[in-house]
C-alpha cells in the first residue's frame, strides 16, 4: 500500500524562537510600511466604495469570425470628450477586452449627484457605439457606496471582534490579544500590498478579506492548541523551548494546508473572469501571508504576553474526558 | 474512537445519500428531471445568479421627501375643507417645518376646530409598527394655533405604501415587456430593488422605470377656453396643458387638483350599458370618493379633466432620433397631457365612476393601463445599477467550471502523493463534502453566484485541513513510537477539538459575511458556511468510517502502517 511521501523533515528542529526577533522585526517593517502607504496614499477603492461607474467592453467579432482587438487610444480619444472627468481604461487578459473606469460625477444644475452618475452611463453607451459590446456595467451613486463602504468597515470589525472573543472563551485571553495582532498583522499587509500594487478594492475584496481573517486565525488556532496541549504536558519546560517545540510541531500541516488553499485560489485566479481575479489575488496574497505571521509572528507576541503556565485544574478534566472516551 | 455502531454507519449512508439525490437534478436535463426522474425526490435545481446568467439589477430609491411634502400640501388643504365646511373662520394657514398651523378667528370654537380637524387623521394601518394610533397628529399649539402634523409611524406607512404601490406600478411595466421573469422586491424602508435575469438593456429598463407619470383629476374653467386666455390672461391658479389626441387644442384647468390618481384603486376598461361604447370604470379609495362625490354633486353637465404628467421626457427630433442640447446632453421636456376631459353626467357618489371620451376599446384599454399603472407615487432615482451581458456570465461559468476541474485535480495529485491511500479517503471526504454542499444549496433554494463557485473551490483546499490535520497526528503518534491502531486512534481524538476550533473562527467570518453582505457576497457566504459544516462532518464520520472500514478489513491483527 502506497502510504504517501512524508516529506517533511521531522527531525529537524527549526530554531524559529531563538531567531523570532528578526521575523518580528520584517513584520513589524512590513506592518508601518502598510500604514504609511494606507495613510499617504489610500486604497484604490473600486466603485462600490466610492461611487462612479465601471464597464467592461469587448470589441465585436470581425467578419471572419476571428475575435476583435480593441484599440484603447481610440476607445480613449471616444470617451475623453465626453467632458467626465478621470477616465481610465485597463486592457485585459484578451485583446479584445477592456475596463472602462468613470469616476463619480458631480451634480449639473439642480440634477441630484445619483441623477449625475446614470446620465454619465448613458453618455459612455452612446459614444460606444455599435462596435463594441458592453460586456458588465456598474453605476454606483454616492448613497448606495456610502452604505457599502460602511457595511464594509462593520463586516471586518465584527469579523474581528467574534473572533476575539471565540478564542478568549476557548483559550486565555493572552492567546486572544496575540491572535488578533497577528489578524490585524495579516490584514493590514495584505491591504498595503493593494495599495502599493494600485489595485480596486471593493466589495468581493473585503469578502476575501474575511475570509482570509478565518483562515489566518484557523492556521494559528492550530498552533496555539498545540501550545496549550504542550502547556499541560511540559509543566516544567522553558516556556521558548515549548513554544518553538509546539511551532516545530505544526508546521508540516501549516505548510500542506496552505499549499492545497494555494492550489485552489490559484487557479480561480488562472482561470477566473475579471469579476473574481482581485478576489483570488486577495486570498493569494493572504494566504502567504496567514502562513508566514502564524509561524513567524504570533507565538512571538503570545511570548511576549506571556501565558499562564499552571493548567492542572483543566489538565485534570481533560484528562477526565479522554479517560472517558472508549 | 474507530468504533461504529450500525446506526451510526446508516445515518452517515443516508446523510450522503440525500445529499446525492438533492444534487443529481443539477446534472440533469430539464426533460428527465420532468419525465423520468422520480417526483418524490427532491428536483430543484440550484438556480444562477445574474452574475452568471446575465441580467441587470437595478436599486432604485423612492423620493420620501416628495412623499413628504406632497403630504403636508394635500394636509393644508384637507384644513381648509374641514373649516371651510364647519364654517369655522380661520386667519395664517401655513406651515412651519412638517407641522400645518391655523389660527382660527374665533378662539372660544378651537374645540371644535379640533373636533373638525379630527376627521383628517386616518388610523394607522398596521399597529405591530407604531402602536395604535393616527397617521397624523391633531394638537393645539402655542400661540393659540391650532398644528397638524404627520406622526413618524404615518409617515413610514405613507412611504410603505408608496413602496408597494410602487412595486405594482414597475411590475406592470416591465411584464409589458413580455418574456421576462423580474423579481421586483422592497428593501429597507424606501428602496425597491429590480432584478431581470436575462435582459441586460438598462436603458430600456430605466426609461420604464424612470417615467415618472402621475395621474391627477382637475376642473375644467367654466366659461373661458385655453385659446382665450393665451390671448388675455391666464387665470389665478389655473394652467394650460395640451390635449393627448390633438395636442394644438388646450384646456385650461384648475390647480390644485381634486383628487390624486394615487386615490384611485382600480380602473377597468369596458362598454356602457346603454351606448355600448368603449369606456373605462374606475374605483377611488374613501377619501378620495368622499372628494370627489361633493365636487361632482356641484358640477354635474360640467367637464373634469383627467391629467397624466409624465415628468421629464427626451425630445424626439422629426426623424425619430433623440434631440440634443447644444452642449451635447440629451433635450427634455416636461410633458404634461389631458388624458380626457368628461363631463360628469351624473353625480358620482360611491367611489366609482366612468370615463368616457369617444375612444376606441385599443384606447380605452391603454388608458385603463395607465390609469392604473401610469401613476408612479414619487419619483424614483436609480442609485445603484450592475448589469451582467449574457457572454460574460456563461464565461464566469466557464471560467468556474476550468478553476473547480484545475483546482480539484491539484489537490487531489497533492493529497494523493502526501498520504498515499489515505490521501483518497481524504478526496472521497472532499467529494462528499461538495455534494452535500451542492445538495443543501438546491434543496433551500439558495442562488449559485460566481463569489459562491469561489467559495466551492476555497472549499475544496480548505476541507482536505481537516484530513491534513488528523494525518499528520497520526504520523507524529507513530513516530512516537504508538501502534498503528493506536495512533489512528489518538490522531482521529486528538485533531477533533483543533479542528472544531479552526472551523468556527471561519465560520463566524461567514455569518458576518450573509448578515452584512449583499447579493454575490451572501452567495459566498452561504458556500463557505455550508462548507464549514460539511468539512466537520466528513471529517468526522466519513473519513472515520472509511478509515475504520479499512482497517476492519485487515486481516491480521497487526495492521500495517497506513502513513
């Protein structure tokens, strides 16, 4: 019977906590870093966060039946004189398709700003014209990406806040603080590799987001109960040796698991449509990213913290409750 | 920790076995499902998204503060009627913020006064919002004013039912557009959100939407014509608007209007009883019917008009093409017709009535459907709009279907080389895993968005941890020296409360993703939630079972090592 290729190297120990200084310190770069970016440039929020209208566009078959090529100086010199403002237009993965991008219009007249955006939408179909499919369009007025932005920023709160109190009622508290300064960790730098990358941010990021925040957590989580298990069965041991003993551990499943999740959101990115490509490179990059600071960065902070080092009272029911399983 | 007792092995059979069968009919086409599928078995199919069938969706939001204010006039003048008709004198009829203020002449009738002004609250429609009570508020003031106002329960019934009328009013427009199926549903207290899968010229939409028409019934001048006064002088509150059949002839009517078409709550076509001709018989509700009912008393052999604004509307050039401001924006016109001016032949005292105006039955029909339709009860503006070409969506489908192939067979190459023979109980778990995910979406009749084929995929890298972590115990149990048996045993025990754990922090990031989210995004949430609760169970009782089946099948009492 096959029984698989372990090929992890188990008898190594890697000396992860004698070295933790150095990791924390790449993170905590990485962490200012981020805020810096965040706070003198911002994220490229998309439309759903910041009004406007998006379209994509595909240039019409030619008469052979060979796809079309869209030329973006012309589909450019069509749109500029529309009088709309900033008008970007991206080429995408096939020459025929590109996103057209209009930026939230100010009110004419005594016309309402929502008024605003749909008459802009009209004008960009119009001038299209016949040679062009319009593939997807989004017109977002400033009520609805007011709200969006404002559900966006609750979600990920919430989001946090559950989690800090799931761990705290299943853990101690120093593991819930720790968790969740390696989430904030996690999401802070996936949002400044958005911002220093330029890339939208809207509704389906923060969905990654989210995501992400469940799968960072779940791969600490991991480390953690290992720590609280070791915690009960080493009364004695130095508290680095059994954090670095308990890192050590986990981390051939910490690696397995983020390279199917990295199988998988890889080839969404590979193969998906436009819609759902800043979805994946979210996760992508959150994936590394939960990998690296639940390794590297969280049993630092809980070291720090420090943790509470007599569990008999519980190690005794736990004890209790194997005792009691047949 | 690997014994199963038979119960337990029927229910995970069954549990999978239901999840087969409510997922088949996806694979299905729609004449077996019809023909030979079995009608006792659950048929749903999941349905798709607009993002996936092309459609538009559009959000559109109700004018709550014309609402507002085209009540607090209609109130001004339901004040003067009811003082009017008392014959109570009053001075300084006017209005502060949302409140109508009186002041009457005589101070010792302010009971009355009271009394009379009373009779204008409505009750409210529904008690469970605001407790019993009155859509508005008759108090006395300072200064010996007499205030009515709108409550806040009234206005928000006022707005509901708006909305709903509204709702009717988009319906009925966007069926005359035939073949297609819109969901047209409310949400929150002044938003009304259109979906039609399939139809993505919002154009279209939004000209059907955006026609702003409202209906109104005014008295006609008696004695001077439209032509008249152009020439002289337009009357005090009086206006002119253009007949509908022949629009160089005018009318000159009164404003404001007797009764609004909001008031109407039916309109028929159908034949006079007498002549045969087309005519159309409508329906007002009590207020209206009372109205109306005294000024037709006082005016019979004399003509109403029965007016239908339609708001701003694009100029047509003679060819048909759409006029353009010099600047380039699209030229528009307020436009404002006399649907019909009848003369009342006899007082209409029960609410309801006929028009009849010389029309053919196709006429009568059409404005029976305007009458009834036409009336939007504010103006509606689009805030958010997202449309999604049929093209691209069975390319998202594509797109999806090459990830979930591509993605599925990278991890099952993976867990395959990682755990051997194992590595397949853990694709048998995954596959598990999505059946059931595919099988309780069609059956509770959740909608397939692309975010959701996301969340499917993330599933399957996600759902094998659950199998990597009772693995990799397994073979640390070993290496520590455990027989295999026993470090089965103490890996399938010892991976269940991390497994537990790391699943609901996940799971508290779907909940939060379905309360808040919207549309695609709750698509993904439903995914990666049903996901969480597949993943624990087929970790727990289907991989456990396949792992225990295989090694009850050893033969010798001493198994090999399976990691």
């Amino acid at each position: 019977m096959f029984k698989g290729v372990d090929f992890w190297p188990h008898n190594r120990v890697f000396p992860i906590m004698d070295v933790r200084r150095y990791f924390v310190l790449a993170s905590v770069a990485l962490f200012l870093g981020s805020v810096a970016m965040l706070s003198t440039q911002g994220l490229n929020f998309g439309i759903d966060f910041k009004g406007g209208s998006l379209f994509e566009v595909q240039a019409k078959a030619q008469s052979g039946g060979a796809a079309g090529v869209i030329d973006i100086s012309e589909l450019r010199s069509k749109l500029s004189g529309l009088g709309l403002g900033d008008i970007q237009i991206q080429e995408l993965d096939q020459p025929s398709d590109a996103l057209i991008r209009i930026e939230q219009q100010a009110p004419q007249g005594d016309e309402s700003t929502e008024r605003a955006q749909q008459n802009a939408a009209t004008k960009v179909r119009e001038a299209l014209g016949g040679e062009i499919n319009i593939r997807r369009t989004e017109v977002v007025g400033p009520a609805v990406s007011g709200e969006l932005k404002w559900a966006g920023i609750t979600a990920v709160m919430f989001a946090v806040f559950g989690i800090l109190f799931y761990i705290w009622f299943r853990f101690e508290w120093q593991f819930a603080i720790a968790a969740i300064l390696a989430l904030v960790h996690d999401i802070t730098i996936t949002l400044g590799v958005f911002c220093v990358l330029g890339l939208d941010f809207g509704l389906s990021e923060v969905a990654a987001l989210l995501t992400l925040a469940g799968y960072s957590i779940n791969d600490t989580v991991v480390v953690f109960d290992r720590i609280r298990e070791n915690l009960r069965r080493y009364k004695k041991m130095a508290l680095e040796k059994l954090m670095n003993q308990s890192i050590n551990e986990t981390m051939s499943r910490t690696v397995v698991t983020s390279v199917t999740t990295l199988i998988a959101v890889g080839s969404i990115y590979v193969f998906g449509t436009e819609v759902i490509k800043g979805f994946a490179f979210a996760m992508i990059f959150g994936i590394l990213i939960g990998t690296w600071s639940s390794i590297f960065v969280a049993s630092p902070f809980l070291m720090w913290i420090g943790v509470k080092r007599d569990w008999s009272g519980l190690a005794k029911s736990e004890k209790d409750i194997v005792m009691a399983r047949p | 920790m690997l014994h199963f007792s038979r119960t337990k092995i029927i229910f995970v059979a069954l549990v999978c076995l239901w999840g087969v069968v409510a997922a088949l009919p996806n694979f299905l086409s729609e004449a077996t499902l019809k023909d030979i599928w079995p009608g006792f078995l659950p048929n749903k199919q999941l349905s798709l998204g607009l993002d996936l069938k092309g459609g538009a969706h559009l959000l559109v939001q109700m004018d709550s503060e014309e609402l507002r204010k085209d009540w607090l006039k209609s109130l001004r003048g339901d004040v003067r009627k009811q003082l009017i008709d008392a014959k109570i004198r009053y001075k300084g009829l006017g209005q502060v913020g949302d409140v109508v203020r009186v002041k009457l002449v005589n101070e010792a009738k302010t009971e009355e006064g009271l009394t009379r002004l009373r009779l204008i609250r409505q009750p409210l429609g529904n008690t469970l919002v605001g407790g019993s009570g009155y859509d508005v508020d008759v108090r006395r003031g300072s200064d010996g004013f007499l205030e009515v106002a709108p409550t806040s329960a009234g206005m928000q019934q006022r707005i509901s039912n708006a909305s709903s009328a509204a709702i009717e009013v988009i319906r009925r427009r966007i069926d005359a557009l035939g073949n297609v199926e819109p969901s047209i549903v409310r949400q929150g207290l002044d938003r009304i959100l259109v979906q039609v899968p399939g139809f993505d010229d919002t154009e279209k939409l939004k000209e059907l939407i955006g026609q702003t028409a409202r209906l109104t019934f005014h008295s006609v001048h008696d004695n001077v014509t439209a032509a008249e006064a152009r020439e002289s002088l337009i009357p005090l509150s009086y206006v002119i608007h253009p007949d509908a059949e022949d629009p160089n002839y005018e009318h000159l009517l009164k404003e404001p209007p007797i009764v609004y078409g909001e008031d109407l709550v039916d309109a028929q076509p159908g034949f006079d009883q007498d002549t045969n001709e087309p005519i159309i018989s409508f329906r007002f509700n009590q207020k209206a019917a009372r109205i109306f009912a005294e000024f037709s008393s006082k005016n019979v052999g004399r003509p109403f008009a029965i007016v239908l604004d339609n708001g701003d509307v694009e100029v047509k050039n003679s060819d048909g093409t759409v006029a353009k401001n010099p600047d380039g924006t699209v030229k528009k016109k307020r436009d404002v017709v006399v649907l019909s001016a009848p003369v009342i032949r006899e007082p209409i005292l029960g609410g309801s009535g006929q028009i009849s105006g010389n029309f053919s039955v196709e006429e009568a029909n059409k404005l029976a459907v305007q009458v009834r339709s036409g009336a939007l009860p504010t103006t509606l503006t689009i805030v958010e709009e997202r449309t999604v070409g049929p093209s691209l969506g069975a390319d998202s489908v594509e797109g999806g279907r090459l990830a979930a192939m591509v993605g599925g067979f990278g991890v099952a190459a993976f867990m395959l080389f990682a755990y051997g023979f194992f590595g397949l109980f853990a694709l048998l778990a995954v596959i598990v895993n999505l059946v059931l995910i595919v099988g309780t979406m069609s059956a509770i009749g959740s909608t397939l968005t692309l975010p959701g084929i996301a969340g499917l995929i993330l599933t399957i890298g996600m759902a094998v941890d659950a199998n990597v972590l009772i693995y990799e115990r397994i073979r640390e149990e070993m290496r520590n020296g455990k027989q295999p048996i026993s470090a089965i045993d103490g890996g399938f025990s010892r991976a269940f409360a991390t497994i537990i754990d790391s699943n609901l922090t996940t799971l508290i990031a779907g909940i939060v993703m379905f309360w808040l989210g919207s549309g695609p995004i709750r698509g993904f949430a439903v995914t990666l939630s049903l996901g969480i609760f597949a993943t624990v169970f087929t970790a727990f009782l289907v991989t456990r079972l396949l792992v225990s089946l295989w090694v009850a099948r050893q033969k010798t009492r001493k198994i090999p090592a399976p990691l």
